[in-house]
C-alpha cells in the first residue's frame, strides 16, 4: 500500500528522464552522429579540392567522353599536354594508340554514364572528382549506419588508403560503395533482392565486381535463402553481362591486359595473345611481395574480426579477394579496399554485440531483484 507522503512525492516529482537514461541518451547519440557526417563531409570536400593530379586513369576517361564529339587528333593534343604524367607517358604517343588504349577503360559504362551526364554541368576533371569525393562520403555514410559507431567510422575513413579513394580519378570509389552497400543491404537488412541489384548494377562501373557477385550466389544458395536454379541463372547473366559490356567496348581479354600490365608490352594491339605459366609465376609473385605490406593490416583486421565472431561473410569475402588477386595481382591495394571496410565494419560490430548482452543481463537481475520472492 502506497503511503501519503509517497502519494504526494510522486505527484510533485516532474516526469523528465533521470541521468542515464535511455531518453537524456539520445541527445548525445545524436550529436556523436552529427559530428560524424559533418567529418564525412569536410572528408569529401578535401577529397574533390585536393584529388590526385597525376592519375593517368582520370586522362583517359576524359578522352573517351571528349571523343564522342571531337576528333581524335583534338582530343590526343588535349589529354596528352593536360598533365606531366600523360606528357611523359611511352604509351601516348600518339592518336591511334590513345585509341587502343581506350578499350582498357571503356569497359565501366555505367561510371561514364555518369560522367558524361555531369560533364554537362562541370568540366570533366571535376566530373570525376566529385564521383570519387561523393562515393567515399556515402561510404562512410553507410559504415556509420552499419556499426552505429560514430567515432570509429570517422577514423576509419580517415585512413589514408581509403581517403585517397576519394581523390582517385578511377572507378574504385564508386564500385567500393557499391559492393559494401550491396553487402550491407544482404547481411545486415536481409535483403537479397536489393543487394544483388546493387552487384549487377556494379558490373557496369567495375566488371571484376563479378566476382565479388559469384561469392555472395554461392553464399546466399548455401545459407538456403536463394534456390539452386535462381542462383545459377543470376551467375549466368552476370558472366553475359561482362562479356558484354568487354565486346561492346571492343576490350583485347584477360591475357592481354594481364601481359599489358604485368609482364610488358607498350601497345595493348600489339600484345600476343599468349601467357605461359612461367610469364603467370613471375608476374604474380612481383605483385604479391609489394602488395604484402599494404594488405597485411587488413588481413589482420579479418583475422581478427574471426578470431572475436566467427562470420561466413568473412570466407565469401576473402573468396572474392583471393580470386582478385589470382586474376589481378595488383600491388595497388584500392582494388580490394572494399573487402578491408566491410572486414572493419565486422571488427567494429563485434565490439558492440556483447555490449547489448551484458545490458540485457544486467536488466534481467535487476529485474529479478524488484521481483519479491514467493
């Protein structure tokens, strides 16, 4: 039975949150987040105001969308006198093989697509640098919304490989946003269909997003959440779709790009359609020594995101960069720092689920304490 002085301190006390509580909580939650697509933002501007100038990349998407309206003369005296890089260049040394080169880039439709629809209202270099700029500020928009921590989001998309996505004059930026959100819509939201719209879409801006899309069918069949047929079908029409996108673009193939930029060659339509095992060694372990001191730590972070939770995600995603890396042995390590921000963002999440764990505990022996016994 309630007392009067009970009845009469509990109508006098005002009805507002006590300190600690879930309401006086959200506040600061809020600012925290804000704080943090504030940083994301001053990211992304530094990221479009300082980008990379020597990018030989950023030249040769420009000359593919100027010559869709100009000569290739006029678009060669441009792109070859536009930055010391393309001056110095052995390969761009003249019109017809500027050509033959733009069948090497001409294979990311979608990412052209977009350039050219932004070209119409900025000059192209700053077309490109703002895909970049953005799609890193949407990466890290969607890295906040998946770990739902605001301070280790800010650090990560501070760390230098990642910001210089966001100045690259590639692709990389773009496809990276893509397959993380794609990833997340999967893993976390449970939604297939989005996710692999997100993947197909992909194809267009980076055709090696395939595989990356073959990782995440095998998954989705094995965890019985896509029938057998539905998975190969889809796995079909990607493989259509990138040979495809390579034949329209008029691309010379994976033996030739492979010769072109790791066994040697100046002219991609010069290049011999051939590569011998020996050719394949050599190349491979000439990336594979650079490439270790820059993927080590995201190595690390997987392993250790393993090591705290378990995670089939981590195998598919780790299948897809092994896969990378045999056709691709790039030492740049931006063609896979996709795979390193989704293994972060486990890292991360694995640090919160215990949290929520202990909270629960601690709620239900209190809740056993306000309980009277029998």
């Amino acid at each position: 039975m309630i007392s009067s002085s009970q009845e009469t301190q509990q109508s006098v006390t005002p009805k507002y949150p006590k300190l600690g509580s879930h309401g006086s909580a959200r506040l600061p939650r809020q600012i925290a987040w804000a704080a943090c697509l504030l940083f994301l933002t001053g990211l992304a501007i530094v990221c479009y105001r300082r980008p990379i100038p020597d990018d030989f990349d950023r030249y040769m998407y420009e000359a593919i969308l100027l010559g869709k309206s100009q000569p290739i003369q006029s678009v060669y005296e441009k792109v070859k006198h536009e930055s010391p890089r393309a001056e110095a260049s052995s390969v761009l040394d003249s019109p017809q093989h500027l050509q033959e080169l733009e069948p090497l880039y001409a294979i990311r439709p979608i990412y052209l697509g977009i350039l050219s629809a932004l070209s119409r209202l900025l000059p192209i270099q700053r077309a490109i640098n703002l895909v970049s700029a953005a799609s890193l500020l949407a990466i890290g928009v969607v890295v906040l919304v998946w770990t739902g921590k605001p301070l280790q989001t800010s650090l990560l998309m501070a760390v230098s490989p990642i910001l210089n996505l966001g100045r690259m004059g590639t692709p990389d930026a773009l496809a990276a946003l893509f397959a993380i959100a794609a990833v997340w819509l999967i893993y976390v939201r449970r939604q297939n269909i989005g996710g692999l719209v997100l993947l197909f879409v992909s194809l267009g801006i980076r055709t090696d997003n395939i595989l990356l899309l073959l990782a995440v069918l095998v998954w989705l069949f094995w965890q019985r959440r896509i029938p057998l047929y539905f998975s190969v079908v889809l796995a079909l029409l990607a493989i259509g779709m990138v040979a495809a996108i390579n034949h329209s673009a008029g691309n010379y193939g994976w033996i030739v790009l492979f010769r072109f930029s790791f066994v040697g060659g100046r002219y991609p339509a010069q290049i011999p359609h051939s590569l011998t095992l020996s050719e394949y060694s050599r190349a491979f372990f000439a990336g594979l020594v650079p490439a270790l001191p820059q993927l080590s730590v995201w190595i690390l972070i997987g392993l250790w995101a393993w090591l705290r939770r378990p995670n089939v995600l981590l195998a598919v995603i780790a299948s897809a960069v092994v896969a990378h890396f045999l056709l691709f042995p790039s030492p740049e390590v931006r063609y896979l720092l996709w795979a390193g921000i989704i293994a972060a963002a486990l890292l991360i999440g694995s640090f919160a689920e215990p949290d929520a764990e202990i909270a629960d505990i601690e709620r239900s022996r209190r809740s056993a304490i306000a309980t009277p016994s029998a």
